[in-house]
C-alpha cells in the first residue's frame, strides 16, 4: 500500500527481508554456537520479534512521510529500497539469528547431528510459514486490519518464548533457577500485556498509524479486499479512491468523466453499446448515457468492493450506476470479461492508468488488444489514454508512447489519436472509420446536443489542428527497433517504470536504460562463461571436504535464486492472466512453503541419510539430480503459463487459479524444500564443521539476488521466457558440480 503495489517494490521487500535474514543466520549465526544453552537465546529472539513486529508496521507507515512525500505521491526506487531495508532490519535479522539458536538449541537437546537438526528446523520452518500463509489468506487480510494480525501473532511469539523460559523447578528457591524464573515472570507478564492489548489498542494504533499515513487529509475508510487496500480520503470538498496508494477515482471530477467517454463515442457515428473497463467512478457513465443512441452500457470493475463503497459513500455515483436499466455492472476482471462474454460493442473504453505496474500493463499488450478487437462490431470504436505532454515529449516517453502504438498498429488496421497533455488512442477494425479531423466530431457533438463543459467547440479544433496532429505523429512514430508490448515481455511496463524513474532523478532512468541496453545474447554468454569458470575454480580444488562444502554452498545458493524466480514468475503470471495478485501472494507462498516442508520430511526421512559411506554418495548424486530438475523448472513453468494465458474458459480459469496454481507453487517449494537437508548432509559433512546458520545464509543470500535482479531487470526488460532460460543457465555449473562429484565417488 505504502509503495503503490508496484512490482518493483515486491522485489526489494524480498531483498531487504532476505538480506537481514541472511545476516543474521550467517554472520550473527556464530553466536548461538558460543551460547551455553541455546534456549535463552530463542526466549530472547521470541520476544524481540513480538515487540518488532507491529512496531515494523507502525514504521513502515510512518516512513513515507521521512521522505517528505504527501499521500499519493509515488516514492521513486532509492525510498523504497531505503525504507525496506531500514524498517525491516530488527524484525528480519531477529528471525534468522533464531534459525541458527533453533538448530544448535535442537541438536543438543535430541542429540543429533547439525545436518540433521538444520534440515529439521528448516521442515519446522517451512511448516510454520505454510500455517501461517493460509492463514493470513484465508482468515487475517478477510476479517482483521494490520494491527489486530500484528498483536495476536506477537502475542503467539511471546507465549513460545514462556514454553521455553519455564523453570525446570519451582522449589525451593536455588541460585541457578533464580534468572529463569524472574525472565520467565516478565515474559509471562509482556504476554499477559499483549494480550490485553488486542481488543484495546489495536484499533487505535491502526486509525493512528492510518493518520500518518495520509497526513492532511481525512480518511473516511479503509478496506481490504483479496483485490488490494481501498482508502476512501476527503479533501477540499472532494472524495478520491485510492487503491494500493494510487488515486483510480476523484468525485466530482467532470474534466476526466467528459475525456474519459466523449471522445470515443464520438468517433462513432451512432453507438448503441459501450464496454468501459474501469474508472466508471468518476462520472463518466453519467456523461456517456447523455449520448441517446445508447441501449447498453457494460461496467467492468475488478474489485467489488469499489462498489460498496460507492453505495455507502458517494450516492451520486451509485445512483447514476444503479438506476438507469442500460447500466450493467459487472465486479470483474476486465479481460476475463472479455474472454468470457459472447457480447460485442460499438465502443470499448479503457480508463485505467498507464502501465507503471505489471498488472495495468496487461491491459496495453498484443494480447489485450486482439481480444479487444474480438469484442468489437465491424464498425467499432476501441479507446484508451495515457499520459503525455503538451509540445515536448521526452525521449523516454517517446519510446514508452511508440511501443503502444506499434502494439496497437499490429492489431487494428486503422489507428489515430488525439494530442494533449493525455494522448487519447482511438483504433478501429476497419480502415476509414474514424474521424479525420475535428469537423466531424464537432457535426456529431452538435447533433447529440451534448450538455458539456470541458469537450466543446472551441477545444476539439486546438486539439486537434493539423499541426497538433502531425506533430505527435513525427514524435511517436514507432522506428524498426520500437518493440511490441506482451503479456510475458512486458516492455512497456519498462518504459513505463524508466519514465518513472526520471522524476525522481536523471541517474535512476540513466541506470535503467544503461542495463536495458545489454543485448540478451551478450547476457547469456556472460552467465555462461561465469558458470564455466565457477566449474573450473570448484573444479580444480582438492577433493575432500572443503570442495563438498563450496559444492553444497553453490547448489543452495543456486537453488535459492531459482526459486524466488519462481515465486514472482507464478505471481507475475497470474496476474497478467487473471488481474490481481494482492490476495494470491498470500496462497501461493503459503503452498509454496508447504511444498518445501513436504520435501524437507521427504529428505530427512531418508534411510539412506543412516549409512555415512553410502549415503553420503547418494547425497551428493542426489543433489546433482535436484540441482537439474531446478534449473528445467523455469522453462517449464513459461510453457504452462503461456498454455493457461490461451485459456477462455471461465469454470477452467477458475479451477486452474484455485488449484493449479498452488499445485505449482507446492511442486516448486517441494524441490527447494527436498535439497535443503541434501546439502546439509554434504556440507557439514562427517566432522560437523561450520555455523548451523551458514547454510541458510547461502539459501538466502541466493534468493536476496535474484529478487532484485528479477524483479527491477531481467523480467520487466527481456520478459519470462529470456528470464527462464537465463536461470536454467545459472543452475548448469552447480549441478555439473554436484554430479561430477557423486561419479568421482562411485
């Protein structure tokens, strides 16, 4: 909500909540092998992540305004980043100094080996994060607000932490019992707070922190939906809908209610059906019933919750959508409506905003477009706008606007557009519909004797004088190198995040465009030659323990960037297919936990893990076949969601987002989960040498990687299929390693 639910911002929250974790397994993970009983360790670490964590929420509301930003005021990357990293620090490093405590604590208490105690914390791990994954998305974001969640898990945390302070004895009073019993007295009494805390402060520290969040404006409310974080906020006598931090309606607005719909409908000559595709909230379907020959209008809103806001909040709105019978509302995702419906139109409308994030850039590929095109009349109108300027036009918002526009031209045979400070796209299935000029928009603006304030006689002509007109046409004519906008090769969600980045400072798109302008094939052989010399150096080491180590090291590290990369390639993919992920982080990251517990049982119930001779061979063979089914997973991942994106089906759709999905997720988590007590076996090896905590590390450190490198990169620059193929890539050398070790051995 704070960063606007932009894609970039999944990737440095993962980067700053796996660096810190990663610290503190790897580095601060040394000292829970010099603690003389581990336990009092994890007691600590209990209470400090139940004292961090609505503390972390609190900060993370408050840190925009550091920033000096006013609410709705996009940050650009550096405050994003700096503000993950800052507010994620305490509560992060906390959690993977207590994997280490966890599995020195573990193998002294069960006398076992730290192979065996790592791999089994990493199940309890895994196990717990899946439990509290469903949970969250089933049950906490549906019924309770932030803090509520916060109290009642810290209060969880801290009851863990009296299980392990309880006093071995509670008679007479002796000297070694004396600091267990007074740290278990607190801690009882800190959880006894927090539980009063719950139906007490809770509220309050969420209308408080709310408060800062959008400092100098009323929030009217707030709500949650499995769609994204609703916030209705009231300033200078008007209402503005924010969702996930950015405006998508202002009431009144009738400057864009008039531009969102008259101009489409104008360019056609009698239109008796629309299609308008969000931002219905502003007006607009008032003004565009003001057009007579209009028998239907279709509304299509993703997250039904708009609605009950509008029904409680803004009646004008909800009259106009409610009572007039040609009005159809449908709580849907626009392309799944598209998809799904036998319905065709004069006039379809997109009024979302530009495609800063991944999700809106659905909405201005080739794919949307040819579906779009499917659902139009032969005489049909199809219309969106985007943002532009005036006279200049930046290189960077040049090359964004020409992307567009060839993605259009390669749908639609005849395409126009109106200049101005927003750029209106109008594109028809048949060549000669559309206006040539403002005259005879002017004939039909008269004749429907439209009542009108903002499109009228004397503004259509500036906009659109001859001189206008050829101008844009100069300035974003697509070149041969212009590229075309997919759902899986979301170029102009990079332009669009480049043009993005300007505003904040000319280094940030400088940063971009220098990155962006690495040809594929030069990354590729890069990342080749780099894996080759990984292999050779590994290689060429003595064998023996130390090389199992860096072998074992490699392939967790490895694996642990692939399987962020599988994260956001799921989430990333069921989005562009289905519209949101808000809710779906939730699910697929808990089946993906879930996933890696089921491996971690599978692998820690080995019986071969008993003999040290043969098992040890058979770990090292078994994490070369791990390593390879790792690095095939991305590629097959691509196929399945390019199958699932040619899907039309509803009942199948929605089967595939209910089950498939996490099925995926669960597939995915289960290779990384299996590995995991793999490696531990080959890593600490026989002498047990090395912190509980370091082979974590690698996992995390591995995953901190790739979801920068994903996330701000690879997928928005070369898309999903270049990005699988480069991750199958990184994964040849530690596989090569891990299987040329087992044959040595055999």
């Amino acid at each position: 909500m704070v960063f606007y639910g932009n894609e970039i911002c999944f990737g440095l929250i993962f980067a700053g909540w796996l660096l810190w974790t990663a610290l503190g397994s790897g580095v601060l993970g040394r000292l829970a092998a010099r603690v003389r009983d581990a336990r009092y360790l994890m007691a600590g670490l209990q209470c400090l992540i139940a004292l961090s964590f609505p503390i972390t929420i609190l900060c993370l509301r408050a840190g925009k305004d550091a920033f000096r930003a006013i609410p709705g005021e996009i940050l650009g990357p550096w405050p994003m980043f700096l503000t993950s990293v800052v507010v994620l620090s305490v509560f992060c490093t906390a959690s993977g100094l207590l994997f280490a405590a966890g599995s020195q604590a573990y193998a002294r208490s069960n006398r076992t080996r730290t192979a065996k105690a790592s791999g089994s914390v990493y199940l309890l791990e895994a196990i717990g994060s899946g439990i509290g994954g469903l949970l969250a998305s089933l049950v906490l974001i549906r019924y309770l607000d932030s803090f509520p969640i916060a109290l009642l898990l810290s209060l969880l945390n801290l009851l863990a932490a009296t299980n392990l302070l309880w006093p071995e004895s509670w008679r007479a009073p002796r000297r070694a019992e004396a600091l267990p019993r007074t740290a278990f007295v607190l801690v009882a009494l800190l959880a006894l707070g927090f539980a009063l805390a719950v139906p007490l402060l809770s509220r309050r520290l969420d209308r408080a922190s709310l408060a800062w969040l959008w400092n100098g404006f009323h929030v009217v409310t707030t709500r949650n939906s499995i769609y994204g974080n609703l916030a209705l906020v009231q300033t200078e006598g008007s209402l503005s809908l924010y969702e996930n931090g950015l405006v998508i309606s202002t009431v009144p607005d009738p400057a864009s209610a008039e531009d969102t719909v008259h101009f489409a409908l104008l360019e056609h000559p009698s239109p008796a059906t629309l299609l308008l595709i969000g931002g219905g909230m502003n007006g607009s379907i008032a003004q565009a019933l003001q057009h007579r020959s209009l028998e239907r209008v279709d509304y299509v809103e993703l997250d039904p919750a708009i609605f009950d806001l509008a029904r409680e909040y803004l009646p004008s709105v909800w009259t106009s959508l409610s009572a007039d019978p040609r009005v159809h509302v449908h709580p849907l995702d626009g392309r799944l409506f598209l998809r799904t419906t036998r319905q065709t139109f004069d006039v379809i409308v997109v009024n979302l905003p530009d495609p800063q994030t991944a999700q809106v850039n659905r909405f201005y590929t080739i794919e949307f477009f040819r579906e779009a095109a499917a659902r139009l009349n032969p005489g049909g109108v199809f219309s969106f706008q985007l943002r532009s300027a005036e006279d200049y036009i930046s290189p960077e918002l040049a090359d964004f606007l020409r992307c567009v526009r060839k993605t259009l031209d390669s749908v639609f045979p005849q395409v126009t557009f109106i200049p101005g400070s927003t750029v209106h796209f109008f594109a028809a299935r048949r060549a000669g519909i559309l206006a040539a000029g403002s005259d005879q928009l002017l004939a039909r603006l008269r004749s429907r004797e439209l009542h009108t304030r903002y499109v009228r006689e004397y503004y259509l002509p500036f906009r659109m004088s001859p001189d206008r007109m050829l101008d844009l046409d100069l300035q974003i004519r697509p070149q041969a190198y212009t590229p075309v906008n997919r759902d899986f090769a979301p170029i102009a969600y990079y332009f669009a995040v480049t043009l993005w980045s300007k505003r904040f400072s000319p280094d940030y798109s400088r940063v971009f465009q220098s990155v962006a302008g690495v040809r594929f094939g030069w990354l590729a052989a890069g990342v080749g030659v780099a894996m080759l010399l990984l292999a050779a150096a590994l290689g060429s080491w003595d064998r023996g323990e130390g090389r199992d180590r860096a072998t074992a090291g490699v392939c967790v590290a490895a694996t642990g960037f692939t399987l962020i990369a599988l994260e956001l390639l799921l989430l990333l993919g069921f989005q562009a297919i289905y519209g949101y992920v808000y809710h779906q982080l939730a699910i697929v990251i808990a089946a993906f936990m879930v996933g890696m517990a089921l491996g971690s049982w599978r692998a820690l119930g080995d019986k071969s893990s008993l003999d040290p001779p043969a098992g040890r061979r058979t770990d090292r063979l078994t994490l070369g076949c791990v390593q390879i089914a790792v690095g095939i997973a991305p590629i097959l991942l691509y196929l399945l969601l390019v199958g699932f994106g040619r899907i039309g089906n509803a009942t199948h759709l929605f089967l595939i987002s209910q089950i498939v999905f996490p099925g995926l997720a669960l597939a995915c988590g289960l290779l990384g989960g299996y590995q995991f007590p793999v490696a531990s076996r080959v890593f600490f090896g026989p002498a047990e040498s090395g912190s509980a905590g370091a082979l974590y590390a690698l996992d995390i450190a591995g995953a901190c990687a790739g979801a920068i490198v994903l996330s701000t990169y690879l997928v928005p620059v070369f898309g999903f299929l270049r990005t699988a193929l480069l991750v199958a890539l990184l994964n040849l050398a530690p596989a090569g390693l891990a299987s040329a070790a087992a044959r040595h051995e055999l």
